[in-house]
C-alpha cells in the first residue's frame, strides 16, 4: 500500500512458450519454484514472479487473480495504466492477501503476498491487487505532505473499478463505505489533509475527498462528466507512477478536462484545515439507506441518477493501449490473456 523509491536490479531472462487460452490449464507450482508468467492485458505486458521459497500455489489460480484486477482497472481506465507492468508474488503459508506495495520504478512495480491456501472466494474478494494497480494510474506526488491523494485515490476507486468489471457488488460497495467512509471525517483538531499523517485521515480522509470530489464534478456537469474523466485525462497526459508531478499541475490538469474547477477548488478548501461533511445527508440524497448491516438503494433520492452514474460509468468504452504499447487488433480487447514462460527465470 505504500509506495517509495526504490531501486532493484533484476534481469528476467524470459522464454515465452506458448499461450493460454481462458481454462488457464497450468501446472501447480513446487515449493522452491520462481516462476515467470506473462499478462497482456488490453496491449500492456505484466510480467508476473511467483516466489515460492516457503510455499507452493497454484499458478492458475495467480494468474486469474491478476487477470482479474488488471480487467478492474482497465474498466475504470479504459486502458491499463502503463505499457510494462511486474509483479513480484510471494507465497506464504496461509491464506489471503496482505503487504501490497508499489513502486514506481522499472515502469511499474509491485510486490506483494499470497496465501498457499487461498480458496477461490479469497482471491475473488481481494481488494489489494486492484488498489496497487490503481497506484500506476497516478503520477508520483511530490511532496510527502501529498500522499493522502494517492492512498484515497486507490482506496476510492477500487471498487468502482471492481464492479466495472463484475468482480463485486454495488450493494455491497455502499455498503462497506457507509461503514467505512466516516473514518475519512476530520476531527477538529486536524490541520487539514496536507498536514494530517494519520492512516485514518491519508486512506479514508483522501477516499472522502476523492468522493465529494466524484459527486460535486457529476452535480456540476449535469452528471456527463464524473471523477473518472479527471483522472483518465491525468494518465492520458502523462502522469503515470513513474512521473513526478506536484499536485497542483495534477488537479489543474484534471480540471481542464472535465471544464469544471472541482479539484483544484476542493484541494483549497481541504489542504489546511479540517472540512466537515454531512454524510447522513449525502447518502441520504445519493438514495442510500443504511439499516441492519446492509443498505437499501433507492432509485428516487433526488441524486440517484449520480449514485448510478458512479456505479456504472459513462459507458463502455473500448479500451485503448497504454502510451508505449504496440496498437491492438480486436482480438486483444477481450480479458486478459496469460502466456506462460519459464518457470525458471535467470536473475542476473
Ligand atoms: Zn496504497
């Protein structure tokens, strides 16, 4: 989840042997073996290391989990955020996810953990990798006083991202962030999100912003324009995790794409001083009813139309191949395809 500079020499000596096609038929792998599996997703090549030192797992089952994150991300993106992606897996004994980090080095660069005994529920009720992909998505702050934009931004948009793609639940999204979103609200005593380091305030206070943020651009735009055309328009510039950019040139380049001064406005008001928000009202407008654990939806709340706008999207565009990438035929816009190297990758 967090993200650093870092620099790591690492030589794949690559030997691609053959494509898979969607039963993903693989070999499960042995306790010792690193192996080196390709991704190409919507033209982009994610380069995927399976560290299996203190456990095995199953290849496949990897393989769909990446698979499916990169499909969450290219629904909300419209393309995979940049051209050469690697994910250094590491197996451990147990089950889950846990210790995503991201950095952006190597053109991308992910490191995280996977459970040897991860059922198939586990990995399709991961959230991590989608939230380390989404790290790609935005250009490198710079500032440390910044990093809240690119912890909520992730925790934001990752379920969004998700139910673009099939992979979770509108309910249940609504759900977890009426339970969820009110750690983001500042306490009194906070000096705003620049300079408040707190996890809740840097995860939940930039999701809280990265949603008022989503609705105000849909108000203002009478709901044809939404968070998402900010942000594709900061990675179609450019700012992807391996660009450094301040915050200022971010917003200002995500509010003239949607013609709307929402970010930069927000970050003025937000940067130094605790904003408080009226949540009950928001989801009460936005046809969200709490009660009992769960949430009813209501179509008629006066901003049910943006509820479902930020749920589904402007419509389903084709994806296009990230800057740097050989430009696609049809075929290569279907899910992500996974061609198999081998499993013993050189490192120099
Ligand atoms: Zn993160």
């Amino acid at each position: 989840m967090v993200r650093m500079a870092f620099t790591l020499a690492l030589c794949i000596s690559i030997v691609l042997w053959f494509c898979v096609g969607p039963s993903l038929a693989g070999p499960q792998t042995g306790k010792g073996d690193p192996v080196t599996s390709t991704v190409i997703a919507a033209g982009s090549r994610i380069d995927v290391t399976i560290n299996t030192d203190e456990a095995s797992i199953s290849q496949p089952s990897v393989i769909k989990w990446v698979q499916n994150a990169a499909d969450s991300v290219i629904a909300y993106y419209g393309r995979f955020p940049v051209p050469r992606y690697t994910l250094r897996v590491i197996a451990f004994d147990g089950s889950g996810v846990k210790h995503g980090t991201t950095w952006g080095r190597m053109g991308g660069l992910t490191r995280i953990y996977v459970g040897s005994k991860s059922s198939a529920e586990d990995f399709g009720d991961d959230w991590m990798l989608t939230h380390e992909m989404i790290h790609l998505a935005f250009p490198s702050m710079m500032g440390e006083e910044h990093h809240w934009i690119e912890e909520g931004l992730s925790v934001y948009v990752e379920p969004i991202a998700r139910i673009r793609a099939g992979h979770w639940t509108a309910l249940q999204m609504w759900s977890d962030l009426v339970h969820d979103m009110p750690k983001g609200e500042p306490r009194l005593d906070d000096e705003g999100l620049d300079h408040t380091h707190t996890w809740a305030s840097t995860y939940w206070g930039g999701a809280l912003f990265c949603f008022l943020a989503d609705v105000e651009i849909r108000k203002q735009t009478k709901n044809k324009k939404g968070l998402e055309d900010a942000l594709r328009a900061i990675l179609n510039a450019g700012g992807d995790i391996n660009e450094d950019w301040s915050i200022e040139k971010t917003f200002k380049t995500g509010d003239e794409a949607i013609g709307v001064g929402v970010l930069e406005k927000l970050y003025s008001e937000w940067k130094d001083k605790p904003v408080q928000v009226d949540l009950d009202a928001m989801w009460k407008q936005l046809g969200i009813a709490p009660g009992g654990g769960t949430v009813r939806l209501n179509e008629d709340a006066p901003l049910s139309a943006i509820r479902r706008a930020i749920e589904k999207g402007s419509g389903a565009e084709k994806p296009v191949p990230a800057a740097g990438t050989a430009s696609a035929g049809p075929d290569e816009w279907r899910a992500p395809i996974a061609i198999f190297a081998g499993r013993t990758p050189r490192v120099r």
